[in-house]
C-alpha cells in the first residue's frame, strides 16, 4: 500500500508540484536567497516586499511563498483575500527573533517623541507598532523626506541602521538586531579574496557590519545588486550577502565570474542563511497538497500593520505631501 504522506521524487516531484499549482490556482514566489531548484520553478523570484505585490496583481487563490515568515505575512497583509501558505512554518529570521513586539513597544513608549522607521524584516505585530516600514532599497529615499530635527528610532537592523546614520549624519536610535548572515562575514578574508583578484569590486548588502560595507564599491538590496551586476564594467564581481542570490547572476550574465563573499572559515558556507534553507521541494509540495502551514493574521492587526507599509509606499513614490509628514 502506497504511503499517501510521502511527497513524491525527481520528476515525479516536479510534476506533482506543477499539477497542483494549476489546480489550486497558485502562484509560487521565491526569494532570491533560496535553493536554486526552488528559484528555477517559481512564477516569481524576486525582493520580499516585490514579491508579495507582483503576488496581489495575480488573480491566483493561493500563495505559495518559499521564503521566511515575516514574508509571507507581508504577502497575507496585502492580500488577505488569497490563502498565503509557508513550506516551512520555522524559517524564521533572526532580525524578527531580535525585536519581541512586547520589548518594541516598551522601547517605543521610553521613547515617545521619536517615530519608528522600522525595517521590513520583523513581526507583523512591530509593523503595526511602527510608524513608516522601509525596505534595503526604499530606506534612504524615506528617510530623506524626515526632518534632521525629528527624533527616529530604527529598528531591528542595526547595521542597516548604522549605514543609514553614516551616510546620511543622522543619529537615529538603534535597535540592536543583526542578521546573522551577513553578520558572518569576516572582513580578514574578505581582504585576502580582493587581493587574489584586484580588479574586482565588491557588491555589499546594508545589513553587513561596516567593516565589510567600508570596503564595497556599491552597498545596496539584493535588487539593487543584481544591477549592478549587470552594469560593473569588469568580468568578476564579489558578492556580501546571502549566496544563492548568484544564481540570479549566473542565469542573467553566464560570461561574467561571480565569487561569494567569505566567512570566517575562508568560505561562504557559513553565510548560507539557515532559515531560507528549511524550505525545500518536497515541503513547498506538501503545502500545496494540504494548503498548509497556512499565515493567518487577525483583521485589526492586519490593517494597522498596512497602515505603516502603505505610507512606505506612499514615500518611496513621493505621492505623500511634507505636510503629511507631521501626521506620522
């Protein structure tokens, strides 16, 4: 008698899968820091807060989202009408884990004349608790639009926060969050691989320590650094953030060598993120198949979390008046 539980393997995985994104009208989205099987299979692969908008303009009724949590609730919060499952309920995010809604709050009212820009990378609870969500690439044009004279605080990032600071001589208050990625990074071994191949730039995400950032030649969103892959006049690019981003590259520009950044061993396997890791084919199957592990957000949370994600948008267009600034 055939185990009914099991998910299938090989092709048979791969057939199975895509017979149940045809029945259950699903649409599959993958961050760029998954497996490269996972990415090769998905309708979308993309930036998290990407993702979960290219998912809303889809007429699908589910969500398969092959990322961490936090996404997909970002996914559930814009589209509460679709079902948002997760293959992997415990793929979290350590810069979630680092800012306890109950903690954020109590920073926050210590704190009450500073608004909180809050990065995309935490609970949905801290959304609703926060007053303008950014994102590694909507960061610098939001925060261009605060008054220097309005108190911030910025959170759970640290390093993006510090960037921030550096780069724009502002002096937000900090949460002490890392992501223990791009945390990885060690700056000796970075220097050693720069020297075995001088002429290559480096490609750095805001969330490395600025020992890693001071060194890069373009610091910016898994986005942001694709394009530069693209565009960087040589053959050989290296890359500080997670490294299945360079599939991507690989795909787009196969002529150009792409080396990821190293961790303290001399390698990059380190900085694999071990979160994104926990989702696998046989897992984004079965959550087809059962339509879980399913996100769910009670309402009133939902739409105060928006609330903060939709004036990120509404600042990152520009489409927000200064005069509205002071209603944040």
């Amino acid at each position: 008698m055939t185990d009914q539980s099991r998910p299938p393997t090989g092709d048979d995985l791969l057939a199975e899968i895509e017979r149940l994104r045809k029945e259950r009208n699903a649409v599959i989205l993958a961050h760029y820091y998954q497996k490269p099987e996972i990415q090769d299979l998905a309708d979308f692969v993309g930036d998290s807060l990407q993702l979960s908008q290219m998912a809303a303009e889809t007429d699908a009724d589910v969500i398969a989202f092959c990322g961490v949590k936090f996404m997909a609730d970002t996914a559930k919060i814009l589209s509460p009408e679709k079902i948002v499952v997760l293959p992997d309920m415990d793929a979290g995010c350590s810069l979630e884990d680092s800012c306890p809604p109950e903690k954020f709050k109590a920073f926050r009212e210590a704190h009450p004349d500073h608004i909180a820009l809050t990065y995309i990378n935490c609970s949905t609870e801290v959304k609703a608790l926060s007053d303008v969500i950014v994102t590694s690439s909507s960061a610098e044009t939001i925060l261009e639009q605060i008054p220097e004279d309005q108190p911030i605080i910025f959170g759970p990032d640290r390093h993006l926060g510090g960037y921030l600071n550096r780069k724009f001589n502002r002096d937000m208050l900090l949460w002490p969050g890392v992501c223990i990625v791009h945390e990885a990074f060690s700056e000796t071994e970075l220097l050693k691989l720069k020297a075995q191949h001088p002429g290559a730039p480096i490609a750095a995400h805001p969330e490395c320590p600025p020992a890693i950032v001071d060194h890069a030649d373009y610091v910016g969103s898994t986005s942001g650094i694709l394009q530069f892959a693209e565009t960087f006049p040589g053959d050989t690019l290296i890359v500080a953030t997670e490294p299945h981003i360079i599939h991507q590259m690989e795909k787009a520009l196969p002529e150009k060598n792409f080396i990821g950044a190293p961790g303290a061993d001399g390698n990059c396997n380190c900085n694999i993120c071990p979160y994104m890791a926990l989702n696998t084919l046989e897992k984004l199957y079965t959550a087809l198949r059962d339509l879980t592990p399913q996100i769910e957000i009670e309402e009133g949370l939902r739409m105060k979390a928006k609330q903060s994600l939709d004036r990120m948008l509404e600042m990152a267009s520009g489409t927000i008046g200064k005069g509205d600034l002071g209603k944040i």
